[in-house]
C-alpha cells in the first residue's frame, strides 16, 4: 500500500521553485495591479512582469501552479489574471469533454 505522505513528497518541495523565480530580485509591484487600476496604464504593468517572467527560470512551474491553484490575482508564469481565466475556462472544456 502507498504511503499517501511519501508519494506527495515534502510539501516544501511543491514552493521551492519560487525560490529561483525571477521576481524575488524586482519586487513584486508590476505583478499586482493596485486598485482603481485600468485602461493602459494596466497594459504596461502587465508587460513589464510578463517581460520579467520571460526570462524566468521557473515560469512553467509557475504558471502550472498558479493555475492548479486557480489563483486569482497578479501575473503569474507569463501570464495575467485574464489570461489564466480563459486557459482554465479552456480545460474546463476540455475536461467536460465539450471541445472538439
Ligand atoms: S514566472 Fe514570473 S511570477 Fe513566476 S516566479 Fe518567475 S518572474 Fe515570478
């Protein structure tokens, strides 16, 4: 029988790629849109930490994980809080086997 915790492995494994994420060394504030924020004044936030993600070490992990976490907020492995909303929309699709 498998044990449930071995096969997990240690859940500090499952963070430690954000360790070597790109944005530990350009602070966090182009990923996150303040309040209020719109229009292309929020385009040009969005670039810049996508651009920031691009030449990231760890962006697949990333975004896989902010994906498998369904989370909502900021820029996460290249891709923006839209952007995610229509991928997972996308697999949602797909696993209800509704596309194609
Ligand atoms: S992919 Fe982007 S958000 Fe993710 S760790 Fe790298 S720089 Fe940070």
């Amino acid at each position: 029988m498998a044990q449930a915790d071995k096969a997990l492995g240690p859940v500090a494994d499952l963070w430690e790629w954000q360790f070597e994420g790109a944005c530990r060394e350009t602070g966090s504030e182009s990923f996150y849109h303040p309040d209020g924020e719109r229009g292309a004044a929020r385009r040009l936030r969005d670039a810049a930490a996508k651009e920031i993600c691009t030449g990231c070490p760890v962006m697949l992990a990333c975004r896989e994980h902010a994906l498998a976490i369904r989370e909502p907020f900021g820029v996460w492995g290249g891709m923006t809080e839209d952007e995610r909303q229509v991928a997972l929309a996308e697999r949602d699709i797909a696993a209800a086997g509704i596309a194609g």
